[in-house]
C-alpha cells in the first residue's frame, strides 16, 4: 500500500472530482434510483461547469486523497451560503469516500 496524501483540489482536478463525484454517488444511490433519475443526477451536478464553480466558490473547499498517483476519494466542505442542509455560519458540510477504497 503507497502512502495516502491528501491535498486541495484546485481547478486543475475538475476531471478528478467528477471521475469520484459520479462514482461514489452512483455506488451509494443507485438501488435506490431509476438508470433515468440517475443518468439525469450525474449530468446535471457533475458537469463539468458545475464542478468548476464549485472548485471556484470560496465557501466550498476540495481535498483529494491520493494512494500513490490514484486518487481514492474527496472531502467536501461547504460553509456559509453554500451548504445545501444547515444553513449556519458557524456549521461545516462534509462528503465522500469511495466504497472501493472502504472495501
């Protein structure tokens, strides 16, 4: 097992985030989804314009865990406006780790 690094994600791992972003969701939801429900999901909220805005926004922050040169999954923290549940200045939103890693 290579060492696992973590670092932020910049706009130059738009294709990185979208690659884990598409993956995870589709492992966790898609038994619970039509194949249409979830196609619709992953284009719309995984573009690559949306992912590029949210890379772009300062109240949402990317880390990439790397295992060597794979990457293996992302912390997501959204603050301020930006979180989609709790909307507090003083609380934090957190995702995703990918199920082949937690394996």
């Amino acid at each position: 097992m290579d060492t696992i690094t973590i670092r932020k994600a910049t706009l130059d791992d738009v294709a990185t985030v979208q690659q884990i972003g598409r993956e995870t969701f589709f492992e966790t939801f898609a038994a619970a989804n039509t194949q249409a429900d979830m196609q619709t999901y992953l284009k719309e909220n995984f573009s690559h314009a949306k992912v590029s805005a949210e890379l772009s926004n300062p109240d949402s922050l990317f880390y990439i865990a790397w295992e060597g040169q794979m990457p293996i999954g992302y912390l997501k923290v959204n603050t301020g406006q930006i979180q989609t549940e709790l909307q507090d200045e003083t609380a934090l939103e957190i995702d995703v780790m990918m199920k082949k890693v937690l394996d």
